[in-house]
C-alpha cells in the first residue's frame, strides 16, 4: 500500500535548472577569471552529470585543466552562495499545481520526503521559501550520501529514515538520471518533465506526465501502481 511520496527538487518541485543554478555556475567562473559560459543548451547536455561539483569537474576535465577536482571545490563554492542569495531573493517559484497536489497527499494522510542529490546549504533555505518550515517528513540531499543519482542511495536512505519498504513509496522525479536512481532503489517512479527533459527516455516509469496540472492524490496513486513502461528499443543494452 502506498503511504509516502518522496520528492526530487531540481525540475521537478521547482524549476531551478536554468535560470537558477545556471546563472549561478556562470557568475562563479566569472569571479574566477574563465571565459567559460554555459548556455541554455549546453547546461542541458551537462545535466547527465549530476551534482554541481561533479558537474563542473568532468567539464574541466574534458578541458584538460591541471586541476579539475581542485578548481571544481572553489568554484563550487562560490556557485553555492550566489545559488543560496537566489533562493532568498530571487523569483523563484514551486512548478504549478505543486503546492496543489502537496495539500492533497497530505489530506489524504500520505507521508512526505525530499530526495535530492543538491546540497543541503541551498535545499534547506529553497523548501522553507517554497513550503514553509517541516512541510517534508525527511529530506535526503547530496550531503547526506556518499554517491549521487543514478545510484541507489539517496532513496534507500530516505525510506530508511521513514521505515517503509520501496513497495510503500512512489517517487516523483523529472529526469532519467533520478528516475534511474529511484528504480534502483526499488521504487515505482512518476515522471513530471521540464523543458530540459521532455522528450527523453524515461524506461521503467510507472507515468511520464508533462505537468501537475490537474494531479491530485488519487491521481498520483494511480500513475504509481500502473505498469512499469518498457525500455525503448534503443535504450536497451
Ligand atoms: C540535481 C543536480 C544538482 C543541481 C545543482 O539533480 O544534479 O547537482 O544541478 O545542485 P536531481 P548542486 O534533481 O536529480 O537531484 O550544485 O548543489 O549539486
Ligand atoms: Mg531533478
């Protein structure tokens, strides 16, 4: 029986991607002397990274840089603080029909958690803007785990800490990477996608929605406990 909801955040609670964490990356390497910029396009393609430093590692890396992990951890910093003064003060909102579909699960006695591969340092000061303080049970983010989504771990935590099986919880994610780590660890996924993700593969999604519009408790529990769609044949191994 389901009896929690675990959230991702980065595209899928909010819209943070391209407006937020971008800029952000962009005005660090700024600070530190690169030339480098990420565009709309590219930082799409660079999103099959997960986590920021990680992220900015390999692009550094492939690059060439003498010291790839060294330079990613300051300027990962840097981006992290221009990321969290966002948070406080700039437009940030949940996706539409968000803040809808949480009153309902909550009114329908479902748990809540956060499961996110982002830092605690901007994803505590986000959910708090967002939803106020305690709106989720348990929230697991990029700190908390030694390897990031696709891997398993965040999700095992988080229904760790909750003391339920995978059967008991549905993910919702917006990407192949978090849908990826949800299955692994178990785990039905529903699939909200953004404009960075529409259009991609999402193999073994339980439901692949373009929006929340309209998703309400019931409607959520039904997507869980649909079948599990087939990879497609060019995503088969
Ligand atoms: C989100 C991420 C994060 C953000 C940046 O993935 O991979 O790295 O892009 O945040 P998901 P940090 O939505 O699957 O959790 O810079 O704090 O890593
Ligand atoms: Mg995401």
């Amino acid at each position: 029986m389901l009896t929690a909801v675990l959230f991702d955040v980065d595209g899928t609670l909010a819209d943070t991607e391209r407006d937020g964490h971008r800029p952000a990356f962009n005005r660090a390497f700024a600070e530190h002397g690169l030339a480098d910029r990420w565009d709309v396009e590219d930082y799409g393609r660079l999103l099959s990274v997960t986590g920021g430093q990680r992220r900015i590692e390999r692009f550094l890396a492939e690059r060439g840089h003498p010291d790839p992990a060294g330079l990613a951890r300051a300027l990962h910093r840097a981006k992290t603080e221009h990321f969290v003064e966002w948070v406080r003060s700039g437009p940030v909102r949940c996706r539409p029909g968000v803040d809808v579909l949480l009153a309902d699960l909550r009114a329908a006695g479902l748990r809540l958690g956060v499961v996110t591969t982002g830092r605690r340092a901007w994803v505590a000061p986000l959910l708090d803007r967002l939803f106020g303080p305690a709106a989720f049970e348990t929230v697991v983010t990029g700190d908390d785990v030694e390897r990031l989504k696709p891997a398993p771990d965040a999700y095992l935590l988080a229904l760790r800490r909750l003391g339920l099986d995978a059967a008991a919880a549905v993910a919702v994610e917006d990407s192949p990477p978090g849908l990826a780590a949800a299955r692994a660890a178990g785990l039905p996924g529903v699939v909200v996608t953004n404009g960075y993700t529409a259009g991609a593969g999402f193999p073994g999604a339980a439901a692949v929605l373009e929006s929340f519009d309209g998703l309400d408790a019931a409607g959520l529990r039904r997507a869980a406990h649909a079948p599990a769609t087939r990879a497609r044949p060019d995503m088969r191994g």
